[in-house]
C-alpha cells in the first residue's frame, strides 16, 4: 500500500545556503512578476478546541499548501506542527511531504539575508546578531552566504563567548553589539523594543522576524518615520507585523510609506534604499518561502 | 529520507459496506452531537489558470484535509485529482496520505445507502436504480447492505442485460424501473429531471447525487413541494442542490422546507418521514465523508 514515488521527510537535511537563497531569490522574483501566488492563510477553528492554520502557495510548476494545526493538551501545553505537501500541477499529484518545522528557521533566516544581500551595501563587514537561539544562528550561516563579515558581534542575556559560534564576539549589551554594525539581525522572540533603530547611521540595514507574541515588534514603532521601512510582502506584512500595525494605529505611520519588499527589490518596481536614514527590513514569512525549500529537499 | 510511520494509499483497498456504513453513521452522528467540524470549502485560484479546493474535516482526534486541484492544460484538457491527509489530532503529525478520488464513489453510494437505511420501511424489497455507472454499481452494494432486497431493477440508455450487475433486471425506460419500487437511487450526472418524483406513492424514497453540472438536478424542482425532502448536510446542501436552488429561486420552495439532515436524522433532531408523500433525500458530498472512509483504510 506504500508508494515510493511520494517522498516523506521528517527530518530536514542539510541545505546549502548558496541554494537557499537561490531558491528565495527565484521564487520572490515570480511572485513579483505575477508567475508565483501567494494566497491568504486560512485559520480553522476546531470544535475540541484549538485551530489549524493552511498556507497555501504556488511557484512554477508546484503547488503547496502547509497543514499547521495548534492543538491545546489536556495537561494545558499545546502541540503546533507544521507539515508541507508539494503538488505537481502538471499531474495534480503529490511529491513531497515535509515536516515543515524544520524548514521555518532556514526560510526565516534566509530571508533576512536575501533582504541583507538585496539592501546592505556591498562592503557591509560588521555584523550585529541579537538573540543566540537557533534562528540566531541560522541567521548568522546565511548572512556569511552574502557578505563577507570580518567583525560579528553576538549579543543576548543567556550568551557566554564559550557558547557563541565560531568567529563570533559576544558583547556586553545590545547596544554594544549594534554600535558600528553595517548589518543588525534581530532574532529574538521580543515582545517590545531591542534596541535604537532610530538612532544607528544612515544606510545600517536591520532585520527583524515575526514570533508567535501578539503585536509582537523588536523595534520602537515610534521609530518607523525615521528609516527606510521595507517588509518580505507588503500585502502581509503591513497588516501583520506588530509595530507597523502599533505605528498605524497611533497615526504615526501608514501602510503606504513602506518603501517596498522582496519581489518590487528583485524586479525594480521600488525605490531602494535612500542612503540617508537607517534600513529596517521586517519578514512575516510566507507558504512560499517554503514551497521553495520544499522543492529543493525534493530535488535533493 | 523516507518513513514508513505514514501511509502513502494510492490505491483504495476494496471495503467492507458494513464497515464504511458504520463509519459514515458514527461520523454524522458525532457532527450532529458537535463533536465534529465540517468547515465550509476554500477556493483558491492558481495564476496560471485553475483553481484548488480544499475541504477540511475533524472526527474525533482525526483532522483531515482534502487538496483537490483542477489544472486546465495546454491541449485543452483538464487533470483533476484529490488527495487526503490526515493529521492526528493528539500529535499534530500525519497518518495517512491517500488518494481520494478512489474514496469519491465509496462515500457517496454510502452515504445514499445510509440515508435509505434512515428514511425507507424496513421492509423495503423493490430498489430502482437510474444509471449504470461506477456509482451505479457501488450504490446497489451498499444499498443490499441496508435492506433485503428481492426485486433490482436498473435503467440506462446504454445497458444491456448482458452488462447488468447479478441479479438485476434490465429495464426499458426509467418509468418502468421505478414503477412499484420502494427505494429508488439516481445515480446519474444528469443536468434534468429523469423520473417523475412526486407521482411516486408515499414513503418511496428517492435518492439523489451531485455531479460537477452547473446546477445538476436529477429531479424536477417544481416537485420539491410534494415532496418530504432531506439532505446529507443542511448548511451545504440548501445553497448547493441545483433543484433546491432553483425552487428556491422561483419561490416554490424554500431552504427551511427542508425536513431534516444525516446528522439531525442520527441525533433525533428532525422529524421521520411524515408517511404521506414520497420521500427525496439529495447528498452533495462532505470532506468528513472522505475523513471517515480514509480512517477505515488506515485501520485497514
């Protein structure tokens, strides 16, 4: 009953980070030219309790739809799995079921990087990671995949330099870490402010991802005026990223002042960044950041 | 890379009617106690041209969810498929992946033969059956797992006796087939009326499926007034039926005309048939259906 033709992968492998970014680089690139869809993501609500969340995504000739259901236990824990199913739209047949988990630290971290690579400046050699956990330091992996950082600085308040990757410094406070940094990752699962985007030089790139906090923001929304504001999707992300929908609702800043995202940067249908204010780069994440990952564990 | 703790069916096993009458009985009466959820379908439109529906279900501590997807090609053609996951609802992780197109006829004809079951005499002998497809047939095997049937009549255009499954007479026209007969199933894609329902005598029961006909109606939708008319699901079948739509649409009729559905049948909560006119019961056709077939096959 068993088919070998349908690949099961509970266990992500190894992926190079060259073909990661390729694999993002090329499917926000469709998306910007209308050849990739990125449809809504559709919340279940289960009768016993708990939700499924399905995120949906078409590249090419694939389409996938991620299955996450949050499942409350009797013990007051909750189960949250996310499983990926790629389709052929040549056949309508299924090739690949992933355990989707193990793909949302590369997606996120990637992304952030592509972002580095699409609006840092090309000498970028001092790079600032907030955060020491497991997106830390898949961050860290693929911002080395885009430029070459002689200085890293790594800053979170559990971190010992016995603890901290290869070549990496750890610093005192977060502030130390981003003083003079071409490049910020924050990648924390913050619910408030991590450090003064505000204040960091013209042309600093800072990066920042989503967790599961409401309203969640690692950045004052106070400071959104004051930099260049571009996010992975702008559909998304204006609605969903915690300090753009605080600066919104305070009347400090509005959906339209983002000056683009990943598939406008990557078919020039967006200004790049102004060289006179700080960068701020903000990921929601995307079911088709991980068809495309998806699809390269397939080719694999 | 591949596991074997999820089943990949790309072929559904032959089931036991019992078996698959049991299961769509106890899924119905737990959606009718509330313990199981039927969302409604999504649609989401593919850049390219096509679409793919999703239908969602839970059961207990089975959530599944059907990805059917339909690909128009460059010649012309169409492909339509559907697959089944289901996701254990303790763990979060997949059980089975299984090709549902297999499981379409299954949980249709069953679910016919289980509204017979609901709403015939018990001592019901004569069964019509219009049609003399795969629906056909596999409707006639379920239906002798609800009643002791002594007299099968069966009509097509296109059948001969030489054709017909055993034990079933050949009749000449669908009038003929459904003279005297106390249950008939209409198990064609026929986009008008075939038989003259509300001439029948009271309490025959006529059953009725969907096809992907805009519209499709097997009866005429200016008897539904004559008639005691039930469905599979209320919330679905009212706004899908072609003859309830279009009755409803010339004012003949109207949705809470509707006597009852399998879930209010099972709990108790809609009246029986009143006895005194022909008794119509119209399926659509339900994801949980699916969930409940594709548990037995992981039973299996």
């Amino acid at each position: 009953m068993t088919s070998t033709s349908i690949s099961v992968v509970e266990q992500v492998p190894a992926l190079d980070a060259i073909a990661v970014l390729d694999a993002l680089r090329s499917a926000f690139t469709e998306l910007g030219r209308g050849n990739a869809a990125q449809p809504p993501q559709t919340v279940t609500l289960l009768p016993g309790g708990g939700d499924v969340i399905l995120y949906q995504g078409q590249l090419g000739a694939t389409y996938s739809v991620k299955v996450s259901p949050y499942l409350p236990q009797t013990d007051g824990s909750a189960v949250v799995t996310a499983w990926t199913i790629l389709l052929d739209t040549a056949t309508g047949r299924p090739e690949l079921l992933v355990d989707a988990a193990g793909l949302t630290v590369e997606r996120t971290s990637a992304t952030s990087a592509l972002a580095v690579d699409l609006l840092a400046r090309p000498d970028a050699a001092t790079l600032a990671i907030i955060g020491s956990g497991a997106q830390a330091r898949a961050h860290l992996r693929y911002a080395r995949a885009v430029r070459e950082f002689t200085d890293v600085r790594m800053f979170s308040r559990s971190l010992t330099q016995a603890d901290a990757p290869e070549g990496v410094k750890v610093a005192a406070s977060a502030a130390q870490a981003v003083s003079g940094a071409d490049v910020v990752l924050l990648c924390t699962s913050a619910g408030e402010a991590l450090i003064d985007a505000a204040s960091l030089p013209p042309g600093t790139v800072i990066t920042s991802i989503s967790t599961n906090v409401a309203r969640a923001h690692e950045i004052d929304p106070a400071a959104l005026p004051a930099l260049d504001v571009y996010g992975d999707y702008r559909p998304t992300v204006v609605r969903s990223a915690g300090e753009m929908v605080i600066a919104a609702e305070r009347g400090d800043w509005t959906a339209e002042q983002l000056r683009g995202d990943l598939p406008e940067l990557l078919t020039g249908a967006c200004p790049p960044p102004s060289g006179t204010r700080p960068v701020f780069f903000r990921s929601i994440g995307m079911g088709l950041e991980d068809l495309a990952i998806a699809r390269l564990i397939l080719e694999h």
